[in-house]
C-alpha cells in the first residue's frame, strides 16, 4: 500500500508540494523499520526511477540499510538478486543527476552503505573528477564523506586538488578534513609512501600537497617504519626536482610558507619526542638544500627563515644545536649574505668548542662581507676561544692577502665594539686588555709597517665613531690613534673626516661639560685653525663639524657659493687616490709614467669622474636638510651630496624621504633648495615603490611606506602633494618642479590602483589640470589610464589630436574635431609622440604578456580584443596624418609591434580553439580594410619625403630602419590569416602588397624585435618561430643573387652591384656593397650585358603571378569596415568627385601641396586608400604590364637639371615627373636584372 502511495505521488501529473513532499519522507524514515522487505524493495525502485530531491537519498539508504538488516533474498526488478546494494549502487551512478548541489548527498548515501572493495570501482571514477570542481562550501561537504570512506580518495586529493583556485578558508578546511581522515584510516600512511614512490611529480610541485603529505605521515605509529624513509625520499626528490626547474614559481612565493606550520602542527598532532624530531629533521634538510642551490637570494634567505622558525618551534633542545652547527659548516662551503644573517639571528650559547676551532680556521678564506656577523656568533657561542680567534685576525693582518686583511680590520672593529669595558683603569680588565691589543693592530694597519690597502684604510676610519659611542673608556686611545693618523697623513680628506665624525659623536653621546683631555682639545682646535682657513681638502669633515659645534662657516659659505669647492677638492682627492694606490706600483711608473699621468689620458667618448664624493653619512646628510641652524649655502651642499647616493638601504630611504616632506612643508625654505628637494623626493619615491613591488608582502609594505612619509593616509598624501603642484604652478621660477611632482602622483597611482575612490579623485583633478597645463599632465593621464575601466579610449582622442596638429594626409578629410587635449599644440608635437609611442608600447606588451602566459579565457578575451583595438584604431589614425619624418621610426616600431601581436592571435585561433570570438573578425576586416592602406600610404610619403632631402646632397640619409621590421610584421600576420581562413570564414581579406624591392634578412628583423621585448619585459620568454612559405619567398632575391653567384662568378656580380652602386640607389633599394678593394674603371652598360645575362624567371611563374594580379585588381569594396566600437567619423563617401592632392614632406614635417596637381595613373603612390571605378581600367592596364613608376633615386638623378630653378622659386615641391621618352631611355640602359628589381609603389585598389 505505501508503495502504491508512493507511486501515486511521484507521478509527474501530480502537484506535490515540496514542504509536503518533505514531511512525508520524514515519516517514513520515522517508520521505515516497520516495512516488510518486499514493500522496501518495491518502495527502493520507486525512488531509484524518481532520483531528484535529497531526502530520497536519504529515504533510500535507510530502507538499504533495513532491507539489509532483515537477512532476507529481495525482489529488485522482477529477479531475486543476492545482494541489493551492488543494484543500487550500480542505479544510482546510471540515474543520478550529477548537479555539484546533489554530489555532496550521493557521497554520504556511499558513506553510510560501506561498499564493498568492488563497488568501490564503480564509485571511485564518478566521484573524484568532483574533487577538482565543486566551489569551495561543497568542497568540504564532499571531502567531509569522501576521504573517510576509502584510502584511495586521499591519494585523488593529492592528484586532482588545485590549492591555488581555493581561498584560504577553504584551503584551511581541506586540510584539516584530510589529517581528520588520516587519523581514523592507517592505510594512509602506506598510501602516501606508495604515492611518493610511484609519481612523486604529483605531489611534489605543489607546497600544499607537500605539507599534508608530510602531516599525514606525522601522526601515525608506523612513522618509524617504511613512512620514515618515504618522506625522506620525499625531501630529497622535492629538491632534485624543483631547485632545477628554471622557472620555479611556487618555490619563491608558496613553498616556504607551508614548512614551518608543518612543524608547529606535527609538534601539537604527535605528542611523541621522536616522531617531532624526525619530522624536523625532513624539514631541515629541506631547509639547507634551500641556502645550498643556486638560485636566487629570496630562495636562500627563505630557506634561513625555515630553519629559524625550526630551532624556535621545536621542542627538542638539540635542534638549535645542530641547525647552527650545519648552517655554520654550510657558510663556508657558500658564504651568502644570507647565511651570515641567519647567524646573527640564530640563537647561540650551545656551540661546542670543535665547531669554534673550525669557524676560526676557515675565518681568512670567508667573504668579508660576512665576516663582522660570523665573529659576533663565534664571540657570542664560544667565548672560551676569543684569545684564539685574535691570533686568528694577527695572522690576517700581517699576510698578503687583501681579502684577508679586510676581514681582519672587520673582526677588530666587531671585537672592540663587542666587549664593553668598565672601571676607571681599562689596562687592568680582561675585556679591556683585549681591546687595547685590537686597537693596536689596528693601528698596524692604518700607519705600521704592515699597512693595509685603501679599502681597508677606509673601512677602519668610517668604524671608530662607533666604536666612540659603544666604549666610552676607549675614547683616549681612540683619540690618540686618531691624532697619530693625522700626523702622518694630515691632507687625507677621510682622515679629518674620521675626526670630525669622533668628536660629533663624542659631543652628542656623552654629557656636555665633562671634562675633556688634551689630545682631544687639540684635535678640536686643529679643526677649528681649519674651518677658519676654508680649506677646500677636507670640506666635508669641516661642514658636519661646524654644524655640530655651531661655528660660523664664513670661508666654507664662499668655497660653495663659488663653485670652487667641488674642483679643488676632486683634485686633490683624486691626487690623493693616485698616491694611495701607487704604494704598490711604484716599480711600474718608470716604465708606463706615472699614475696620474695614465689617468689625465682619457679616451674619446669615455666619461670624465666626478669631481669629487661627498663623504658625509645619509644620516648626517638628513640632519644639516632638515635643522634650522645652517645657512642655505649649507643645505643646498647637502642636497648635492644626496644626489650623488644611487643606492641606499631601505632604512636609509625611509630616512631621506621623512627629511625630504618635512623640509618642504617649511615656508622659509629658498627657491633652489625647494627644486634640489622636489627632484630628490620624486626619485627616491620612485625608488621606494620599485622595492614595495619586489617584497612578498605587498598590502603591508605599502601601508609601511605611507608611514615612512609621515602621513596618516593616502588620501593626505594626496592632497599633500596637490598642495605643492598648486604652489609650483603659481611660481613662475618653479616650472621645474612640475614634473616630478605629477611623477609622485603616479607613483601613487602605482601603489594603490584598487582604491577607486583615490583613482577618481586623482582623474577628475588630471582631466582638469590637462586641459589647462597641456602636455605636462599627459604622462599622468595616460599612467591612470590603465588603472581606470575602458580607460584606453583615451588613445583615440590622443591620436585624434595628433592627426590634427600634423595634418590629414587628404584634403576635404573627415570632421574629427575633438576638444579633447585642446591645449596640446603644435610645438608639443615631438614629446606627445614619445609618449604616444611609449604608452602603445606598453600596451602592446602587456597583451603580448597575457596571450603567451595567461591564455584568453571567455572572461579575458573581450578585453583583450578590445584593448588591441584600441591601439590598431590609434595607429592607423596617426598614420593617416603627415607624421613628422623624425617621428616615423618610432611609429614603425610600435606599428610592428602591433601586428606582431595581431599575428600571435591568429595563431592562437589556429590552435585547438574551436571558435574565435564574435569581436575578431570585425577587428581582421578593420585592419586589413583601413589600417593596412594608411600604413602602407605612410611608407610611400616616408620614402617620398627622404628622398626629396637627398636631393642634390653627397651624404645621403637613409630610410627609417624600421620599415623592414614593419613589412616583415604584416606579411606574418597576414600568413597567420591565410591559415586561419582556412578553418574560419573571415571574409574578404586582402592580399598583401606585392611591390617590395629591398630584401628582409628574417633572422635580423627576427633578433632586433626579441631584443627590443626583452629590454621591455625582463623576464619575457622569446618563442622560437618556425620557417614557413613566407619567409622563404622573402629571401627570393638572395637566392637569385646565390645562384647568379654560382653560374656566373663572383666578379662579374660584384662588378654589377658596384655598377648600380654609382648609378643610384638608396637605402634598402640597392644590394649590399661588395666587400674587398672595387675595381678601378666600371665596365659600361653594353659590357656588363654581354658578359652577364640575367636570369629569368619561368614563364609558367610569370604568367601565374601575372593573373594573380589581375585577380586582385578585380577585387572592389568600397566601404569601410565598422568599428568594433564604432567611433562617429568611420564613414567616407566612396565616390568622392574631389581632385587626389599630392603629399610632400617639409623639414619638420608632412606638408600639403595644392590641389591643382594632374591626377594621372602615373600618380598612384599619391592616392589614397580607395580607387573609383572610373580609375581602375587605366591602373588595371599599368598593372598588367611594367610599372610607370621609376625609382625615387634615378628619377632624381634623371629629372634634377630640369626641375632645379622651379625647386628654388616654389616653398612646395611639386613631385618629380618623367616623359614617356625620358622613361624608355632609362629602362633600355638599365640592365635587365635592375629593371626586375624596381619599385613598384602603386596603392593597390579596392
């Protein structure tokens, strides 16, 4: 009866309810025991044929399970079968619906019937792809039933799961589900050891799946056993197989953030003393293959960060013991700066003395920049050994190695800033003692016998103001060492400088009024006698100490207000360099002059030194900016010395850039110091921003810059620096400061691009400040551009404007008026087509970025379309204007580019994608149709302009280099095109142009573009390109010249290209000059013919590519492709009745010559992109046969006598003709192969 019911209300005529529907299955789950097992066999089919709601999942596996536990033999469609649960299972996987919201259910249905091993191969294929799929919230319900319910789905975690698609709640839960189900399954353990086995790749690229691997095994009692030695070779294959790989992405980013959470886990998992050492232990050897590969510092200083968090979580004491140990033996097997950090940090006191005795041997062979850190540990761990590691550093200073000195002087800096010494009789203390004997050997090397070299000497100098500071009771010998110094070096400008710094130090340190010694009394007054003097030697020394001690600088004013200070003092301190190195080359002066004779020879084209190097610190340099207390002359000297710092640290910077806001936030500041500022704040802001996007942690380390700067938010600063733009337009003799204020903004713009907020308000005030300053606020404009959605249609206006400040290339053009940029004008032109260029540039490799590395995804590719619509519509509007002649290589260059792009989409298309976007061939028909003419319209103006300059000139200039480039670029794409046309109906494309007289060497252009991607993009992968049909037909005419070569000799061929050579030709039209001494009388025209017939090309060619031509010319569409994104002036009248005007260029750029030119066919490189009806039949007939149109460069020659007087009378020149007669005459004296050769400069027609 209730199987009836049931029957009943499954009917899909029935209208049930769902809450109805609900409340029945409750009670019948309420009283399924009360059922016969026939009725719960008839009721099992009924749901399996009405499989939909998840409560008859759950209706089902409780009627499962009390069929099951009656015992009895079941009627399951119309035959008894043994077992009912394989026939359910088998039903459920058939009629299921497998929606991501109904999987979750269907795996706990599996879960609570235990199937068999069995039913676990039907089970196991359906629900894993599941894994990889479901969103994260079914994720963990799915995990939750899957990973209990067999061993196996733990391994299809480890193979399917991709931790980068989760977020970090879910990625949280995943792990804890599987180390849930690794505690109640052993299997676990066995499985992961025959996983890491068999595909160790699986887990091994990933740091997610590596930490659970290592947490799975961690908390099982088999750790000990074959587990131990899997997770060993784990370790060791995880090193081989992924410090090898060259791009290791994961390894810097992802990897090192799992280890150490690894340890705190397996330390709180497994309560066990040995399991948490063997764990550690794995992880250590992780640790140090890490600083022991040859890969990038981060990599290393990761690897010394995992091993700091290993001695600080673990709770074994000998941990820290032997990490230090190992790192230590490491340093000197490869001593990084990172290691020598990781020594400093370690925690040290437990060092046996061996391992001591072992640092000391080694101590004269380390790297010296580490070698202050590795004594500090060594002072630290084994105090014992100090007397051992001072003979250590004796041995140094008297040996001949360089290297060896300076550790040395570094390790006695280190000691004697280490070790502090009290009472009033320094000889009498231990600790005392041992300074005194460090002092003294550093005396050895700044005066003994056993003086050190420069590098040394400086080293020492620029360390004892510390030492002032940090031992109060060494100041007498410290001053006596000094005063010593200065009296056997008294014109060393680091010498005084040394001075000056000790006894500022002194001063600020130690409290005033305490009485002072007699050496330091006369070192003051020595400096005092020079302050008064003005000696321009040791200026930096006397500025920090008249500062300190408020002296009046009358002299030190005047040397810096001259401009003397800078020439004599670089003079004398690049004499005084010249002495200081030739101590140890004085045998080679007699024999190559002296040093400074050497150095006064400098090379043509070798940049002269500075004149001189401030020797004040950063923190000194800060001080005299920002106090109130020195005169202008002073700061100004400050600002010079800051300029001069191209590399500082990051605590450093952070200083500067405080100093730098607060002294402009002061009123009183002069003009010059305020510019000197403005220009420092700008760089080193830039500077600033560059390391924020090289640190891991990007959000805190911007936040950490704001700081930095003394501002309480972004906002503030910007209207901080809103505030100095104001002031610098409102001063007239602050113009110069514009532009690297508006550079801060776009740093700005740079660190925060997600606060649309900020990008509003810094747009809405650019678009303001462009449309009153003009050009100066253009970088900005287009800097926010790419932060703003849809911000690239600023090109089109950008472009627009372009077009016309230069001039359309037609007369009657379209009415593309614009008001936007209207303050850019015609003076500008120049630096609006750098950034132009610049800014397609960078576009262009950012689409070149995302297509090779990313993909184009259904989300990705409408923008990127987009996008590169944008820069193809703002090209070909360029190109359609007479472009200044020194603007048209860089709009080549971004022209190749472009199509470079072009052609990569449609190689991508020619893959395995099945569709292309409904965008592209809209974008193929407005390049083909529109940008394709213009560009190659713009090629013949280019050529017309640089030939008419080489009129009447011995030194000819060439044509733009990038014109090759650019060629080659569209007969790739429109190869890529033809390929693609094949597999997609993309219309009607036009051919490419045929007329090409210079040959394109493939593999230069090739090298030249990946060159130019590189210095663009640092870390850009080169494809490597293929040799196809197009490349080899463009080296047609150096196969001719080979075979010409091979069948005729190599001295007639060289004779006939020095024979064209003298009779014209430029650039790319002639062949290559012939190496070695030419001949001295040219053979004539009648000689060279009868030695040399050319070859000629097969008839059957000749004919196929005589009709091929007439195909093409038959070819006729009018109209104008519309725009993707259809701009309001993309249409044109096709049968315009005007007059075609010619094009010439003028000096500075593309001019306009009057309309009343004849337009003859003869005349078709100055039409435009369309052709009538009316014009095809006569250009038709030029086609078929040879081209009216001569060379440039022998029409020149021909034509120069009869046309020189109405060159000189007329500003516009008109275009050059020749007679028919005149024409003829050339072509019969030419030689064959030339006439082959000749340009063909026709507009091929619509």
């Amino acid at each position: 009866m209730v199987s009836a019911v049931l029957r009943f209300w499954f009917e899909s005529e029935v209208d049930l309810v769902a809450e109805s529907l609900n409340d029945l299955l409750v009670e019948l789950l309420a009283d399924v025991t009360l059922l016969p097992p026939a009725d719960s066999s008839g009721l099992c089919e009924t749901i399996v044929d009405n499989l939909g709601c998840p409560m008859t999942i759950e209706l089902l596996s409780s009627l499962l399970l009390h069929a099951s536990s009656t015992g009895v033999r079941v009627l399951w469609r119309a035959t008894r079968v043994a077992d009912l649960k394989t026939a359910l299972v088998q039903a459920i996987v058939d009629k299921a619906p497998w929606k991501d919201d109904f999987v979750p259910y269907i795996a706990k249905f599996f879960r609570e019937i235990e199937p068999t091993a069995a039913q676990m191969t039907v089970i196991s294929p359906v629900l894993a792809p599941y894994i990889s799929s479901l969103p994260g919230a079914q994720l963990l319900r799915l995990l939750g039933h899957l990973l209990p319910l067999h061993a196996s789905f733990l391994e299809q975690v480890l193979h399917r799961l991709r931790p980068d698609q989760l977020d970090e709640v879910t990625r949280a839960g995943v792990l804890a589900q599987c180390v849930t189900a690794a505690r109640h399954n052993p299997g676990i353990a066995k499985s992961i050891q025959t996983l890491v086995k068999t595909k160790p790749e699986a887990i091994l690229s990933d740091a997610f799946k590596f930490r659970l691997c290592l947490l799975a095994g961690s908390i099982h009692r088999t750790f000990q056993g074959a587990t131990h030695g899997a997770l060993l070779r784990a370790v060791t294959l995880h090193c081989d197989y992924e410090l090898k790989r060259l791009d290791a992405r994961w390894l810097r980013e992802a990897l090192p953030a799992y280890p150490p959470l690894a340890i705190v886990d397996a330390c709180i998992l497994s309560p066990s003393d040995d399991r948490v050492q063997l764990i550690s232990t794995c992880l250590m050897d992780f640790a140090f293959a890490l600083l022991a590969s040859k890969t990038s510092g981060r990599v290393c200083q990761q690897g010394a960060l995992m091993v700091l968090n290993l001695c600080n979580t673990s709770s074994q004491t000998g941990t820290a013991q032997l990490a230090l140990d190992r790192t230590l033996r490491m340093h000197f097997q490869n001593p990084t700066n990172e290691c020598a950090d990781l020594l400093s940090k370690l925690p040290c006191g437990q060092l046996p003395a061996a391992v001591g005795w072992d640092v000391i041997s080694a101590l004269p062979s380390v790297n010296p920049s580490v070698a202050r850190s590795l004594v500090r540990v060594i002072l630290q761990s084994c105090p014992q050994v100090r007397d051992e590691l001072l003979m250590c550093l004796r041995k140094c200073v008297f040996g001949s190695d360089p290297s060896s000195s300076l550790v040395s002087a570094k390790g006695l800096l280190e000691i004697v800033a280490y070790f502090t010494v009290d009472g009033s009789d320094v000889s009498q203390n231990p600790n005392g003692r041992l300074c005194l004997e460090a002092l003294e050997l550093v005396r050895r090397l700044l005066i003994g016998n056993s003086r050190g070299s420069t590098e040394v000497r400086r080293c020492l100098l620029e360390g004892l103001p510390e030492l002032v500071k940090e031992n109060v009771k060494l100041k007498e010998a410290i001053f006596e060492l000094l005063k010593d110094i200065h009296t056997e070096m008294p014109n060393d400008p680091h010498v005084l400088m040394a001075i000056s710094n000790c006894l500022c130090t002194y001063r600020k340190t130690h409290v005033k009024g305490s009485p002072k010694s007699r050496v330091l009394k006369e070192l003051y007054r020595v400096l005092c006698s020079l302050v008064e003097q003005g000696d321009p030697t040791c200026l930096d020394a006397l500025v920090r100490f008249a500062a300190e001690f408020g002296l009046d600088p009358s002299g030190i004013q005047e040397l810096i207000k001259n401009g003397k200070a800078s020439g004599n003092a670089g003079i004398t301190r690049t004499q005084q360099q010249d002495l200081n190195e030739s101590d140890s080359s004085q045998a080679s002066s007699s024999v190559g002059g002296s040093t400074a004779d050497r150095r006064a020879k400098k090379k043509k084209g070798e940049k002269q030194p500075l004149a001189s190097e401030c020797l004040l610190s950063n923190e000194v340099l800060c001080w005299l900016l920002r106090t109130d207390a020195v005169p202008v002359e002073v700061r100004i000297y400050a600002t010079d010395g800051l300029a001069q710092r191209k590399q500082l640290e990051a605590h450093e910077r952070r200083q500067l850039l405080g100093a730098l806001k607060e002294t402009l936030t002061k009123p009183y500041i002069d003009a010059e110091t305020r510019r000197r500022c403005v220009s420092l704040l700008s760089a080193n802001l830039q500077a600033a921003v560059g390391n924020v996007f090289n640190r891991e942690d990007v959000l805190e380390a911007r936040e950490e810059l704001l700081r930095d700067l003394g501002v309480d938010s972004r906002a503030s600063f910007f209207r901080y620096l809103q505030e100095m733009i104001r002031q610098a337009n409102s001063d007239s003799q602050r113009e110069t400061d514009l532009g690297p204020l508006l550079a801060c903004v776009q740093c700005l713009c740079l660190l925060f691009p997600d606060d649309i907020e900020l990008m509003t308000d810094i747009y809405t005030w650019a678009d303001k400040g462009c449309t009153e300053a003009g050009v100066a606020y253009l970088p900005l404009m287009l800097d926010l551009s790419s932060h703003i959605e849809g911000g690239l249609a600023l090109l089109r206006g950008l472009s627009r404007r372009l077009s016309l400040l230069c001039g359309l290339l037609e007369d009657g053009g379209r009415d593309i008026e614009t008001e936007a940029f209207a303050s850019i004008h015609t003076e500008d032109i120049p630096v609006v087509f750098a950034l132009f260029n610049t800014f397609v540039r960078g576009i262009i490799a950012h689409l070149e970025w995302v297509l090779s590395k990313i993909g184009l995804s259904s989300e990705v590719e409408p923008r990127f379309i987009k996008q590169l619509y944008y820069v193809v519509e703002a090209l070909s509007t360029v190109t359609h204007s007479m472009v200044p002649l020194e603007q048209a290589e860089g709009l080549f260059q971004s022209g190749a580019r472009a199509y470079k792009v072009l052609a990569s989409l449609s190689k991508y298309y020619c893959g395995d994608r099945e569709e292309v976007s409904p965008r592209y061939p809209k974008l193929v028909h407005f390049v083909q149709k529109t940008c394709t003419p213009r560009f190659e319209t713009f090629i013949m103006a280019v050529e017309e302009e640089s030939t008419r300059r080489n009129l009447g000139k011995k030194k000819k200039n060439q044509q733009p280099k990038a014109v090759p480039g650019f060629v080659f670029a569209t007969e790739q794409h429109h190869l890529e095109l033809n390929k693609l046309a094949k597999k997609i109906d993309l219309g009607d494309i036009t051919t490419p142009a045929s007329a090409r007289d210079f040959k394109i060497r493939v593999a230069e252009v090739r090298r030249q573009q990946d060159e130019f991607s590189d210095e663009e993009i640092p870390n850009s992968q080169t494809v490597p390109s293929t040799t196809t049909g197009l490349s080899i037909k463009a080296k047609g005419s150096a196969q001719k010249l080979t075979d010409a070569i091979d069948q005729r000799g190599r001295k007639n061929v060289l004779e006939q290209n020095f024979k064209r050579k003298n009779l014209g030709g430029s650039g790319e039209e002639q062949m290559d000059p012939p190496k070695g001494r030419p001949p001295k009388k040219p053979r004539t025209e009648e000689e060279l013919q009868k030695v040399t017939k050319p070859a000629r090309a097969p008839r059957t060619n000749r004919r196929n590519q005589i009709s091929k031509q007439e195909e093409e010319l038959e070819i006729e569409d009018h109209d104008l492709p519309e725009s993707i994104f259809p701009p309001d002036d993309e249409t044109e009248k096709p049968n315009s009745s005007r007059s075609e005007s010619s094009v010439v260029m003028s000096s500075t750029r593309i001019s306009e010559v009057s309309p009343a030119v004849i337009n003859t066919p003869t005349s078709a490189s100055k039409r435009s992109g369309h052709t009538t009806e009316n014009d095809l039949s006569p250009l038709k007939k030029t086609c078929r046969g040879k081209s009216t149109l001569s060379t440039p460069a022998s029409d020149s020659l021909t034509s120069r006598t009869a046309t020189n007087d109405e060159n000189r009378s007329t500003r516009t020149r008109k275009p050059l003709r020749i007679d028919n007669e005149t024409e003829k005459a050339e072509e019969k004296a030419a030689s064959p192969q030339r006439k082959r050769r000749r340009r063909t400069l026709g507009i091929r027609p619509r």
